[in-house]
C-alpha cells in the first residue's frame, strides 16, 4: 500500500527541472557531509598525537621527579607511583571517551549520508516515472 502511494505520489508532483535542482542541492549536502567526516578523521588523528604527547610528558615528569628526590625513601616510591598511576587512568578514561564520541559522530554521519542518499533515490525514482509518464504521452 505504502509503494501504491509513493508511486501516486510520484507520478502527479513536480517537474523535472525542479526535482533535478532537489538532486543538485542533495549531492551537495552529502558532499558537506563528506568533508565533516574527512575533518572528523583528521581531528581523531591529531587527538591520537595530542595522547602520544601528553603519556610522554607524564613518563618525563615522573622520571624528573625520581632523579631530583634522592635518597629515595620506599613510602616516597610507593606514593610517587600511585599518583603515576591516577594519571596513567585518567589519560586512558579521557582516550576512551574520546574514542566513543568520535565513533558516536562516525555512526552519524553515516546515518546523515545514508538518509541523503536514500532522498536522492527516491528523487531519481520519481524523474523516472515522470520521464516514462511523459514519453508515454507522446506521440513520436
């Protein structure tokens, strides 16, 4: 019932030069849609180095830390590795997060692109039935 209505529908509205410029205007918005994704990318890449640079810093600093505090005392050890530690997790808490919302944003924009695509579809279906309902119509 759903297809009978869509080709109804398809059938008796628009014009060609209309539903082209609705293409046009679609292939666009997938093309936007597409450079999102391309800076969603880069800005995971950069995230990744961003993380690379900050576990190199905390691995520097602790080091610093243990050459300037000599003798080294054991509960002095034991407390320096555990704020290591913290650190160490609250890095990995923030990738993960990180990691999740760049995959959540990846799964929309797929979504948005597919949803683009589908409409051009359905725009293309309906230039076709206009374009076979006009050449049944004519004579020639």
């Amino acid at each position: 019932m759903k297809w009978l209505i869509l080709l109804l529908l398809f059938t008796t509205t628009g014009c060609v030069s209309y539903q082209q410029a609705q293409l046009d205007l679609l292939q666009q918005a997938r093309n936007g849609i597409a450079l999102c994704d391309q800076s969603r990318q880069e800005h995971r890449a950069v995230a990744d180095e961003l993380d690379t640079i900050r576990r190199k810093q905390l691995d520097e600093a602790f080091d610093a830390d243990v050459r300037e505090h000599q003798p080294l005392s054991p509960d002095w050890v034991i407390e320096h590795r555990r704020a290591y530690a913290v650190g160490l997790q609250a890095m990995v808490a923030a990738h993960a997060a990180s990691v999740k919302a760049d995959e959540t944003q990846a799964r929309n924009i797929k979504a948005i692109d597919a949803a683009l695509e589908r409409a051009q579809w359905l725009i293309s279906m309906q230039m076709q039935l206009l374009h076979f309902k006009g050449a049944e119509h004519d004579p020639n």
